[in-house]
C-alpha cells in the first residue's frame, strides 16, 4: 500500500490514565495489541510519540518490533503529525491516516475500507467515528498530507492544535465522507480513557480468550450476547473537544 502513512499518537503522559498505552493486555501491551490488530496495515505505521522524556517505554517497544516512530511536541499534536509525515517523506497527495493508540480494539478491515474509499473516490477526507454509528474506539480518519500541512502552517487556537483534523475544513476547501455502520451502536464504548474502561476492554478480551484475532461482526455479537461487557464503563463521559 504506496503513499499511505498510518500514524498513530500515542504519549505516557494521558492525564485520566497515565500509562495507557503501555498498560498489560493479552499477554502484551494495550499499543501493541493494537499494531497486531492492524496486521500488515502496521508496516504502514509510524507512531507519533512525544519529546518530553517520558515516552521511553514507547520508543523502546518501537524498536522491538521494528515499527517506525517519531518524537514531537506533547500538547501540539498538530505539529507533531505533520512532522512526523514530513520526516517519512509525506508528499502532497500522501494519504495520512489518523489512528489514536487508546483503540486496541480498531479493526484493521475498517481502516482498509476507509484506505480504499479515499483512494477510489474524489473526496479530501474520510472518516469512520463519531456519528458514524460505530462505537467510540474504532476511529479513523485519512486525509491528504497537503491538507495536513496546510492546516499546520495556519491554525492558531489551541483546539485546533490539539486535535489534528479539528480546524481542516477552517483551511482548507474540502470534501468529506463518513463510513456509515448501517445501524447504531454508539452506546458501545471500546476506548480506553479511564481505568473502568480498560476493565471492559480487557474483559471483551478475556471473552475472546485473549485471541486477537476476531473481526468487528463477531465483536458486535458478543457484545449483544453479553451485554454485561458494555455495562463496565457505559457510565464514562466522552471527554469534549
């Protein structure tokens, strides 16, 4: 897959959960159940960690597996995305995909579909999240590097610096889709920001006997048939922009 950065922010810094990323899950850690899960997607990744000092055990997992990272501002993640595309070679038709590490359960067919609906149709943007129908947690976003840099060179506010596609369409003349689900589930919570919801996260997989190898449908029809899993951290808020 030419001309496609996956790009994942990951930072030990995570103010409700400090560590998160780095937190044991199946036998592993919650980042790196997450690249596994990506499979041959995770040749494609580049994890944008930051440059504060903290982010060694982050580092230290990249160069075990061999995966590429990048070091860059802890509060501008902005910049940190956009120098991260740029130091591996990001042209201006670039595809960049915005993938965030508190989602070891994104399901890798997901990002594909989102990959291949950009690439095939003249849009600027596509999305998979957030009034998509699909539950918290399986989050994508691809966009072209020249929207990225664009938006870098020219957002100010804080907001837009944090969050990345925030301010894009502030700077950029675009057009966008979003992947529908087809039918609600956004009442699932499969993101891990708080420690009840790594408590879920790890008894969805603890339901799957720790495999990591089971595809969105067959997620769903374990949480319907097992309604106590979404019950764990249904009381979490979705922390606002």
């Amino acid at each position: 897959m030419s001309k496609v950065q996956i790009i994942i922010q990951a930072r030990m810094t995570s103010t409700r959960l400090p560590g998160k990323v780095m937190l044991p899950l199946c036998d592993s850690t919650v980042l790196q159940v997450m690249l596994e899960r990506l499979g041959d997607l995770s040749k494609n990744v580049i994890i944008a960690t930051t440059d504060d000092g903290s982010e060694h055990p982050i580092v230290a997992l990249c160069q075990r597996l061999g995966v590429k990272y990048f070091k860059g501002s802890t509060e501008d993640v902005l910049s940190r995305y956009y120098f991260a595309a740029s130091h591996f070679g990001a042209q201006d038709n670039t595809a960049v995909v915005r993938l965030t590490s508190d989602c070891p359960l994104i399901d890798a067919e997901l990002v594909n579909q989102a990959i291949e609906y950009y690439q095939n149709h003249n849009v600027d943007m596509v999305s998979l999240g957030p009034h998509s129908g699909f539950p918290r947690g399986l989050d994508t976003c691809v966009f072209a590097f020249r929207m990225l840099a664009r938006t870098h060179q020219f957002a100010r506010s804080a907001p837009d610096r944090e969050h990345v596609t925030l301010g894009m369409a502030k700077f950029n003349t675009m057009t966008s889709y979003t992947i529908s689900a087809g039918e609600d589930h956004s009442h699932y919570r499969l993101t891990l920001d708080e420690p009840d919801d790594y408590t879920a996260i790890q008894a969805i997989y603890q339901q799957f006997n720790n495999s990591l190898c089971f595809s969105y449908n067959e997620l769903l029809e374990t949480l319907k048939n097992h309604p106590h899993l979404a019950d764990i951290n249904k009381h979490v808020e979705q922390k606002t922009v």
